[in-house]
C-alpha cells in the first residue's frame, strides 16, 4: 500500500526545525520526506490539513497485560499493591487473558500515538499475537525471577532465538524482573546467555529506596547497578527501568555499558517512589527513554502525560525552570526509545519504519502557533491524536481502530477475563 500524507507540518525530529511538506510511504517504510511534489503515485492520499505529523512514540517500559488490573489496587503503598493485590491474580493468568489485557492495551496505545513498546510480561506468544494484529513495534522484555525460573534458560533460549529472527519489527530481550527477586545464580545464568549471543538485557532497577538499602545490605555495599555490573549483567548493554535512586557513580557504570534508563514518571509519582535523577542523566550526556510502567500503577498509558512529568519534575527537582525543556521530552518519547529497543524509526527519515502520528493542532489546546514543541509536552493530551499509522498500516482514525479485534469485544473479554481471575484468587 502506498500512502500519501500531504498539505502537513511535519516534525522529523524534535532537534531540528518544523516545516511545511510531505511524506510518501510504500509498504512498511518512509520513502520520501520532504517539501510538496506530485510524483508519486498512491493508493491512498490523505489530506493532513496542515495538522503536524511527528514520530509515533515509543513506551519503553510497560507491561501491557496489567491494563486487566486498572482500577482494582488504587491509593496503596507499593508493597500491599503488589503483594496483596496483583501478585494473587496474576497466579491465574492464561495466555487467553494476556492476550486479550494486551489487546485492550494496544487499543489504548493507537488512540494515544504510541506505535512501539517494550513489554515485560508472561506468556509472550500472546503478546506477540496480539501486537501482530495492531503491527506495532514490539520488544519482548523477559522478567525472570527466582519463584519463576525452573526451566527458565531454556525457555530463554528457545523464545530469543524464535523472536529475534521472526521480524525486523520484534525484538526479544533476555532480562531478570529485579535484582531483589534473583538469586546470584540466577543472575549470572542470564548474563551468561547475553554473553554468548551477544544479547542486550532488561532490568526493573533501582526503584525505591528499599530495593536499593537492601541491595547494599546483602552485597557488600554495592548498588543494583554495581552488583549487576559485577555479575556482567550489562556486558552488551540494554535497559533499565526505572532508575529513580541512582547517583553518580551508578550513571557513571550504566553508561560506561550504554545502558540506557526508561524514566517512569507518572507511576513512581502515583506508588510514591520518588523522582529518577533525568537531570543528572541528561548532563552526563546519557539518552534516557520513557515508558508509562503497567495500567495498574499508572493507571494511563499517555505519553503526553510522561512527557509532561518528565519535563516538570526535573523543574520541581532541581528549583529550576530550564532544568529539562520540552525538547529533550520528545526526544526521550521518540528518538531514544526506538534507538535503545534497536529498531528503525523514532524519527521521520527515508527508509524508517512508517510509525507516524497526526496531531490536531486545530484545537483550543493548541493554538495561538507560537511552538508546536512546547506545546505537544506542556498542553497536548491523547486527544490531540488524530490518526495513528504503525508500519505503514493506519491503525487508529479519528476514533476507528484497524487492529484485528474491534473495540467492543475487547472491552467485553477484558471484563469476562478480570471477573474470572478475581473469582479463582477468592475460591483459593
Ligand atoms: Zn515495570
């Protein structure tokens, strides 16, 4: 299918200079970015109405399933969240329930822009098949721990080579849930499998101030980063989500291994864990990205909201109001995303995937004109998002979803599928 998106404004990156043009896409990939023509023979041309056109956003880090979950744990401290609430139901789960949480997730992803995530979650041929439907960008994110890891390399091996080779639009990424829930050997199983492919990681890290005394605690003084450092965890690099208590010398190890930190605003806001050191990590000329964390500690997925908290928080932070600007917001929801999950887009350039987003700016929201960046992070909102194109397939337009299910059975299944789990954890 060849699609033409004219009469647009159009953001390539949030670095450079907005302007007025269009872009042509054929199959999955961007072929042409740039001023009017009318060359290029298409299936279908859309008139963007001088709306802006900007990268899809990347959420790199979530658990897609848990949207099952919103509404049901709210205003607990974190502990008794996960403990008492979710850790009971997610006993239960089938891959029939995380494909259809995925689903109602993915729906949520498409009205709100975001065409590529990084999910860390169970069963991930059901999340697969659901991102399939939609063709999102999806890195699979394994979160092994100690309860859960009988068979676990093999299980590894078997998905990592399976996903790693399935599409350029799927990656699979060995990872461990946290360092408080692995034991040592554990841990170091998985960075021997990362040494011998070659293979990136993923990590829960340095979410709370807990999880990090206790680290220091039962190693000796060391950090979750520099005791996962020790272990060769990060030998080839990957990401860790979170990052909220790091200092200086974790940053210094993260980024020596070019470990790139998923910044998780909204949700270590709403659980009370305190606020990641993004100043620090953009000064010491690291590319964080961002992710909205699961729907049961969010409870949205809007990465216009993330984008908001991660310009505002640092200004709250640090008692300065230049501290973190909007662009480097966009950037980190953009740009670093897919660069960190290795895949093709994040901006829009000849040859990357078509993952692109139109945004109203013809709403109250928007106007007067005076800057399109400023006000996608400091006044936008998912209603903004007009359409949503996932390589090169319109997937969300102006409230219809093209994405394998429709929005009624999903909502029917993800209700049959919570009232099943909290049935089961009752009757046990
Ligand atoms: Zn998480």
């Amino acid at each position: 299918m060849k699609i033409r998106l004219y009469n647009a404004k159009i953001m390539a990156s949030p670095s450079e200079n907005i302007f007025d043009g269009e872009i042509h896409i054929d199959g999955e990939r961007i072929v042409y970015v740039g001023t009017t023509r009318n060359d290029f023979m298409a299936d279908r041309e859309i008139d963007c109405r001088k709306n802006l056109l900007m990268s899809g956003l990347c959420n790199a880090h979530t658990h897609a399933a848990m949207s099952l979950f919103r509404g049901i744990a709210d205003d607990l401290p974190l502990e008794a969240w996960l403990y008492d609430k979710i850790f009971p139901l997610e006993e239960f789960l089938t891959p029939d329930d995380v494909y259809w949480g995925t689903m109602l997730q993915i729906a949520e992803f498409v009205r709100n822009g975001i065409t590529c995530f990084a999910d860390m979650y169970f069963y991930p041929d059901a999340v697969y098949a659901a991102a399939r439907n939609a063709g999102l960008c999806l890195a699979l994110c394994c979160g092994l721990s100690s309860e859960n890891s009988r068979d676990a390399l093999k299980e590894i091996e078997k998905y990592f080579n399976k996903y790693s080779t399935i599409s350029r639009r799927v990656r699979y990424f060995p990872g461990l849930h946290a360092e408080y829930t692995s034991e040592e050997s554990l841990i170091t199983a998985v960075s021997d499998f990362a040494a011998e492919t070659g293979a990136q990681t993923y990590i829960h890290l340095s979410e709370t101030l807990k999880e990090v005394g206790d680290c220091t605690v039962r190693h000796n003084g060391l950090t979750p980063p520099q005791y996962l450092y020790k272990l060769g965890f990060f030998d080839n690099g990957g990401l860790a989500a979170h990052c909220v208590y790091t200092d200086k010398e974790d940053l210094a190890l993260l980024k020596q291994c070019g470990v790139v930190p998923v910044i998780n605003g909204g949700s270590n806001l709403k659980l009370a864990s305190g606020i990641a050191p993004v100043y620090s990590m953009l000064y010491s000329d690291m590319s964080p990205a961002i992710g909205t964390d699961g729907t049961a500690s969010n409870n949205a997925s809007s990465m216009f909201r993330e984008m908001y908290l991660f310009s505002c928080l640092q200004k709250h932070a640090m008692k300065d109001a230049a501290a973190v600007p909007a662009e480097s917001a966009l950037l980190a929801a953009t740009e670093n995303g897919y660069r960190a999950l290795g895949f093709e887009g994040g901006s829009l350039r000849k040859g990357n995937f078509a993952d692109i987003v139109l945004i109203d700016l013809h709403s109250p929201n928007m106007y007067p004109h005076s800057d399109h960046k400023k006000s996608l992070v400091f006044s936008a909102d998912n209603s903004n998002v007009l359409m949503t194109i996932c390589g090169g397939n319109v997937v969300y337009d102006q409230g219809e979803y093209h994405i394998g299910e429709s929005p009624e059975t999903i909502y029917r299944k993800s209700e049959e599928c919570l009232r099943k789990l909290q049935k089961k954890a009752a009757t046990e």
